[in-house]
C-alpha cells in the first residue's frame, strides 16, 4: 500500500488521529473487550499518521505481582502494524519510519493474518538456529531490493504481537492493559506463523524464572505492564527488567561528541570497547558512552596521548575494507568485528571513529550479550589500571544455558 507521511505529531494527537482513520468494520460482540470501549469514528484511512509505540523505564527488579502483566521482552524491532482495509497493511519503526519494504514476506503475511480495523504493537524478530538473531535482522535494513528480496527468503522474519491499539474499527487506546490483552487474544485466537502472540503471566515467580532462563534464547530479560493503565504513546509507562554484568575490556578508539562535530570544545561522545578472542584478535564489542560533559572533556585531554601513532598496527586498521566484505557477504557469515562506516538505521549517521593504542582498561556494566557483542550501550564503571589490555577476553563473559526458543509459546 503507497501511503504518505504528515509531519510529526504530538503522541496523543497522533494516536487520535490514526485511530480515527480505522476504517469501520461490525462492532465486536459484547463479551469481548473491544465491545466496551467506545466505537471510533471512521472514516476510510486517507493518509498514516504515525502513533509513538509506549515504552518502558529500566529498574533493577521485578516489581511484586498482583498489580501487573509480566511478559518476556522481546530483542528485535519494535512495530506498529496498521491494517485498515481489505489488501492494506503499513508497517511503522518505533521512531516513525515505515518498514514494509525490508519486510515483504512479513506485510503479506500480516495482510491475511490480522483482521481489519486493526492496530497492533510487537516485535519484529528473525529466528536463528540458537534463538533469536538480531544481527540477521539487523541485515534486512537494506537499500538494494534485490538484497532485501534475497533475504526474505534466506533469514525470513516474524512478528510478535504484545498489544493491541485498535480492534474491529474500535479504539482500545484508553482500554485497560488487561482489556487490552483479552481483545488481542481473541483476535489472534487461530493464529499461525510467522505472527505469534506472546506469553504472559501474572506469577511473579514465572516472570522470575523467565528472566533466568528466557536469555538463553536470545530474549532480552522482562516487561511489567501495570494492569489497569491505559495505553500511552511516546511515555515510559511499563518497565523493563534486565540482566546487569560487567566486564573488563580494551578501549581502542572513540568517537566524538556531537558538541564537537558543530565547532565546540574537544568532548569524547563514546569509547570504544574490544574484547580479545582465543586467537588473540581484539574484536569491537560495542561502546560506552555514560558520562557528564565535563567528564567527556576532561577524556579527551586524558586519551590524546594515545592517539599519536594510534593507526600503525592498530587491530582496525582495515575496518573499511571489511566494511565493504561483509556487503558482499552471505547472510549469516561473520567476520572480525570493527567499528566504522555507516549504520543503516541511524538513517546515514556518521559512525567514523578515532582510533587509539589498545593501551588501557576500564570496566562496564552490561545487559546482554548478542553473539560476539554487546546488544546495547554499556555503562562505563572505572579504569583498570590493574588489568592488562591481553587479560580482556571473551571467556571472562558469563555463558548463558541455551534455551529452545519454541518451548516459550506452548500453551
């Protein structure tokens, strides 16, 4: 379906504003959850106006049970998807961008799985043989068409259903959580691959054996959704629980600060973290980027010793060569990890680095691990100058037990 983009609303007039558009279908029957929520307005969806997805703010415990929803969370792209009428569908990113395109084999599934008039919230993931593989998906973020085509059938996606925005012509936007749930499992009552609804549970102690065992399918630890809220575009309204480690690694490189980059003072925006593997190649692994403005300037004073002669020798030297290779790539191979380049979904943000001797050590606190790096920013914790920069090793990183990735939606 062609469709156009207004400009950027506010949350709430957005979400208005798309749930009205939903083209009327017969109202749902009386014991559903839909049918007590009132019916919207409905004219024939002229235009998408985007609705911002809720979110959820990070706390270090599962909250007690009684008073919420708890679900695992999911490691993928947050998605809207919009079907309105007979044939149409509109897949919307968490910020707002449309991502029908990259997934051609899931808007046709979607077309004939969901029914019309409605809104649903998920995840788009793409199963691998050891789980859940973020890196594959990150892959079907591409301009070619060609290469999108090859990949939908090589790495094909799915998506998980959480929530549900709209139902049978009816906005469920001010329905409770637990209305909520009710309409989306009597709407995705026969479902089949590749849409899926996830599991939930009230039972504090499931929530906490999911956490535990959940990673091991490559999930990224649990959401609490508070039971009676409503839904509530762009605000943290639930809250997620993740796994916090840390680990010792080598910081080879940084990047600026955006301050920087527009004619300001020397800041470090982020460091740049290596681990070394067992045949002592220092892989990038991710970046560390917690710190006050101060604090940024005061680092680059301190690592411009380290930039002199940082490129002769330096492990990533060649990283825009491998760049380049790993275009060229079948999916699913790897290769050494560097940084640099650009990342497809920053939408063409500059990701160019600066390189510095492997020299020091510093220790940061993680969340996951996704394959050989970490899935998300880290949260710097202090130097080593104890630790050499040859004992920052994979092997020091927990292994999580593996974890059939099928077992978590039987009944």
């Amino acid at each position: 379906m062609a469709t156009r983009r207004k400009a950027h609303a506010p949350p709430a007039a957005a979400a208005a504003a798309a749930l009205a558009s939903v083209s009327a279908s017969p109202s749902p029957s009386p014991e559903s959850a839909a049918s007590r929520v009132t019916q919207a307005a409905a004219p024939a969806l002229a235009e998408f106006t985007p609705i911002e997805p809720m979110l959820a703010k990070a706390v270090e415990v599962l909250p007690p049970a009684g008073a919420y929803l708890f679900e695992p969370k999911w490691d993928g792209f947050r998605a809207l998807v919009f079907r309105p009428r007979p044939g149409e569908v509109a897949i919307q990113s968490r910020d707002l961008r449309p991502l029908d395109r990259y997934f051609p084999e899931l808007r046709d599934a979607l077309v004939e799985l969901l029914p019309d008039g409605s809104i649903v919230d998920g995840e788009i993931v793409v199963v691998g043989a050891d789980g859940l593989d973020f890196d594959a998906l990150q892959q079907r973020l591409h301009p070619a068409e060609s290469r999108v085509r090859k990949l939908a059938l090589a790495t094909p996606a799915a998506f998980v259903a959480f929530d549900v925005l709209a139902a049978g012509g009816a906005s469920l936007v001010d329905a409770s959580q637990q209305e909520r749930r009710a309409a989306l499992e009597t709407m995705l009552a026969r479902t089949r691959p590749p849409l899926y609804l996830t599991p939930i549970t009230r039972d504090g102690a499931v929530a906490a054996a999911w956490l535990r065992e959940f990673e091991g399918a490559g999930l990224d630890g649990v959401i609490a959704k508070p039971l009676d809220a409503p839904y509530q575009p762009g605000k943290r309204a639930m809250l997620k629980i993740k796994h916090a480690r840390t680990a010792e690694c080598v910081v080879a490189g940084f990047r600026w600060h955006k301050s920087t980059e527009e004619g300001g003072p020397e800041a470090v925006g982020s460091l740049l973290l290596g681990l070394y593997d067992d045949a002592g190649v220092l892989h990038h692994v991710g970046v560390t980027s917690s710190f006050t403005m101060a604090a940024r300037r005061e680092l680059a004073k301190e690592l411009a010793p380290l930039r002199r002669d940082a490129l002769a020798g330096h492990p990533w030297r060649d990283w825009a060569g491998q760049d380049a290779a790993a275009e060229a790539a079948p999916p699913g191979a790897t290769a050494q990890r560097m940084p640099g380049a650009t990342s497809r979904w920053s939408a063409g943000k500059d990701l160019a680095w600066q390189p510095l001797r492997p020299e020091r050590v510093c220790e940061v606190k993680y969340d996951h691990l996704q394959g050989d790096r970490f899935r998300h920013a880290t949260t710097f914790v202090r130097w080593r100058s104890d630790k050499p920069p040859e004992a920052c090793r994979y092997d020091q990183l927990e292994v999580v037990a593996p974890y059939e990735l099928k077992k978590i939606f039987r009944p």
